[in-house]
C-alpha cells in the first residue's frame, strides 16, 4: 500500500516548492538525493520522479545559499540509511561545507572512512554505531573536546596519540573491540594525558599508573 507521499520520497526539502527553511535552521534533515532517472526504471519506480527541469547555474547557486550548510552550528545528520553510493557522495559534500559546525551527530550511518573530511571548529562529535576500524579514519577534529565512537570496530588503540594536541576531554570507546586490550585505560589515559573522562568514569588513581611495554600489543582473553 503506497502512502500519499510516495511520490516525494525522493525529493530533498531544498527542492520543496514555496517554503523558506533554511539549512541551518534544521535540526536533524534527511540529506539523501534520489537515484537517476535510469535508476528509478530498472527499480520500476520511474513515475516517482517528476519531470526535472533544466536548471541553470543561478539556481544551482541559489539551491546551494538555501542549504547554508557553512552556517550551521549544531546539526544532527544521524539515521540516514544512506543505502546507495549517490546518498554517500551527497553526504560527504554536505559534511565538508560544515566548516563552523560545533556540535555534529552522525549516528549509526555505516560510515567507514572521514579522512578526507575537515570539522575545523567541530568541539563535540557522535559517530557510534558506525563501521570505523581505526582513530586514522576519522575527520580532522582541531578543536575537539567530547568523542563517542561507541560501537563501532576498532580493534586497536594505534593512532589514538593525534589526539594529543587536542583539547580532547571526554572519549567514549564503549563495545569495541579495543575495549578488552590488556591496561586498557592505563594506556588510554598515557596517550592522552589531558584526558578528563573515558567511557563515562572519570579518570582515577590507578589510571595514571605507567604502562608495561611488553602488554602493549596483547589482548585479554575472556574464557
């Protein structure tokens, strides 16, 4: 049974006639584009699609100042269920314009390589329940402070010293697989000595205690 909406299920909000919402405004907005026209024929769906105009280059740029994507703050872009390779293009243009976003939530979006993506003024950033498999997958975040990487699968704590040099205070490893590393927190907290907090427990005592080299690379076995 199709609902009423059907026929818009692919249209972005931007391409919604007679609104004035702007992209910053929005607080957790579906970014997903629609497939091609050739793509909608062999998924049978071709007449989802309405005729598409020509658009010219002022309205491309007009579409694009409608976005405002630079001026966003606070932008949650979780649960996008970007499926299709052209949904994760469009994603990722999104995230680079977010050059002054502070507060940025990308939950659970099967996401697997940011590298190439820069949060310069990114402060707190949520990518748990994603497909991360190391710290050198994540976007360059300068300036940030609070961390969740929760669920995802990170098996090692190698490149977990960039942090360094950030004012990095909270980290949230919860449920991966580097969790169970021998010394865990000890050598967490020696990585990152301006560390306040790691998987909500503050830093203690015995944290700050040295790590033994020689378990640095060793796993704990659960029995």
């Amino acid at each position: 049974l199709k609902l009423p909406s059907d026929s818009f299920k692919y249209l972005s909000w931007c391409d919604i006639e007679e609104h004035d919402v702007r992209g910053s405004q929005l607080r957790c907005p579906r970014v997903r584009e629609g497939p091609s026209k050739e793509e909608l024929f062999f998924r049978g769906e071709e007449h989802t699609l309405k005729k598409r105009k020509q658009v010219t280059d002022t309205e491309k740029w007009q579409k694009k100042l409608q976005e405002n994507w630079e001026n966003c703050a606070e932008l949650n872009l979780s649960f996008q269920d970007l499926g299709d390779l052209y949904q994760v293009e469009n994603f990722k243009r999104i995230l680079q314009r977010l050059i002054r976003v502070e507060k940025l939530w990308l939950v659970d979006n099967s996401l697997t390589d940011l590298s190439a993506i820069r949060l310069p003024r990114c402060r707190e950033l949520n990518v748990s329940k994603n497909h991360f498999t190391s710290f050198k997958q994540l976007p360059k975040i300068p300036q940030i402070q609070h961390l969740s990487l929760a669920e995802n699968n990170i098996m090692t704590l190698s490149g977990i010293s960039d942090f360094r040099h950030t004012p990095l205070e909270s980290l949230i490893l919860k449920r991966n697989p580097c969790e169970f590393q021998e010394r865990y927190r000890q050598l967490v907290f020696s990585s990152l000595p301006n560390l306040k907090m790691l998987d909500g427990i503050p830093k203690l005592p015995e944290d700050c205690s040295p790590p033994d080299i020689r378990v640095f690379f060793k796993m704990c076995t659960i029995l």
